[in-house]
C-alpha cells in the first residue's frame, strides 16, 4: 500500500519527466555563477538544485489541481494522479505543501534577501495555474515563475536584486515563452475544444514563426548580458551550438505534429546547458 501509494506521489511530481526541472535548473546555475563572478560554492549549488527540485515538485501539485476538471478532456493529461482520482486534491496539495515547505527550509540557509524574495516566487507559482482560465498568454506567467530562480540567485550571493538580474530574468522569459508554446502546441485541439487560454492558440498560424523570434531574443540577452565577461571563442561555440539546436526545433514544429512539438519541448533543457556551460566555461578560463 505505502509502496503504491508513493509511486503515485512521484507520478504526481513527474519524477521519471526531468525536463521540467532541468529548464529551472539551467538559468538559475547560470546566475548564481554570474552573480559571484565564477563558482559560488558548494553550498548554494545544493541549496538551488534542491530547492528546484522541490519547488518544480510542488509547483505540479498545485497546476494538476487546478487543472484537473481541464485535465481530464486532454489526451495527454488524462491520466495524471489527481484527474483520475487515484489522489485526492486535498491529498495533492498536502504533498506540494510539504514540498514548498522543505524548499523553504533550504531557502531559511541563505540569507534574508533571499528569504523575503522567495514569498515573491511562491505567488507567482501558485498564480501561473490559474492564469491560464484568464491571460491569452500564460506562457508569460510561467515564463516569471520559471525564471524567478534568477533573482533569488543574485539576492543569495550579492544580498540584493541588480538590474542584470532582472535583464536576465526578462531574456528567460522569452526562451519560456519559445519551449510553453511548443509544449502547447501539443494540446491545442484539446484547449480549443475545452475553452482554455495558450500562447500556442493566441499566436494561431504564427506560433512557429514566434517561437524562433522568442529564441532569438532568449540569445540576444543571454549573450549581451549573460556573457558579456565571455571571451569570443566561448561565445561563437555558444552561438553554433544553441543556433543549431534551435534550427533543429524548427525542423521539429514546423509540421505542427504532436509528436515533434513534444520531443522540441522535452529537448529544450540542452539549450540551457549550453549556455551554463560557456558561462562557467568563460569563468573558469579568466
């Protein structure tokens, strides 16, 4: 029974889907090397990988809550813990909250910037479920919430939030925008048929076309000011390497196929490797 009982808790977290952590990960390692100027030490690389993990966790608690009576029209989702009774919603926000709450504890080892920053990131977790029943596109909700990582990075080792912070946080924010679309595209018949709001309907048949416009602003950004300190050999592998792996989603959503948009947006977490790799890389090589 406890045994079952778990295996349903880590379906309802998406413990065998890292992807969805991964795209959290990524930028915020990336401004935690950015904000100390180099490695940030062991302890703050644990602490946000963690509490990553944890909140990513949590955070899915509470969406498949939300969206469970939406749930359970998509193909895709039909089967999740909460749409099909197998957890109650009770039950599942129990989970995130003990989630959230050992997120938080891992938070409480920081300092207080960070700690007042986070009560900001655990609203806009719990807003981004619902704001998909009022906001043509959420997409730009989540793309705040996956990218508040950023700030909370800056305000551990700096002890404030600078404008580059924010700058990144913004230049993220396109980069969700690019994979959420995608990641709706999936699902469009289904939300179109039940009435929910996405970025991959509001763009219609320009979704494509937006989403290597989101990517090219993600870079812009992330290569300006994110890699400003890099040298020029570091940030031409980055280009070639992000360039073709952007070229390769296109190749994957063009049709607009299910399949390929899906495995576009489970790919998207190399992306952010890459440009943690050459920021730690430009570091490491001053």
């Amino acid at each position: 029974m406890l045994k079952e009982r778990l295996g349903l808790y880590l379906d309802l977290i998406r413990w065998n889907r890292p992807a969805g952590w991964l795209l959290l990960l990524w930028p915020t390692l990336s401004a935690l090397w950015i904000s100390a100027g180099g490695f940030p030490g062991w302890h703050l690389i644990i602490v946000f990988t963690l509490g990553t993990i944890l909140m990513r966790s949590a955070g899915c608690c509470v969406n498949d809550v939300a969206d469970a009576d939406f749930d359970k029209h998509v193909k895709r989702t039909a089967q999740r813990p909460v749409t099909s009774g197998k957890v109650g919603k009770k039950e599942a926000l129990l989970v995130g909250a003990v989630l959230a709450l050992l997120a938080f504890g891992l938070v409480l080892t920081t300092n207080l910037a960070t700690v007042l920053w986070s009560f900001a990131a655990l609203a806009i977790a719990i807003a981004y479920p619902f704001a998909k029943r009022f906001v043509s596109m959420p997409q730009a909700v989540l793309g705040v919430a996956f990218s508040f990582g950023i700030p909370m990075a800056f305000a551990a080792v700096q002890g404030r939030v600078p404008l580059l912070a924010w700058i990144l946080l913004l230049g993220n924010l396109f980069w969700v925008l690019a994979y959420d679309t995608e990641y709706a595209m999936v699902d469009r018949d289904d939300d179109l048929r039940i009435g929910m709001k996405t970025s991959a309907i509001t763009l219609g048949r320009y979704d494509v076309a937006a989403i290597m416009f989101f990517y090219a602003i993600y870079m812009l950004f992330w290569l300006i000011a994110g890699m400003e300190s890099a040298g020029t050999a570091i940030k031409f592998i980055v280009i070639g390497v992000a360039g073709a792996q952007i070229f390769w989603h296109w190749t994957l959503i063009r049709s607009r196929s299910r399949e390929g948009c899906f495995t576009a947006f489970r790919q998207n977490h190399w992306l952010g490797l890459t440009f943690f790799a050459g920021i730690a890389a430009s570091y490491a090589l001053k």
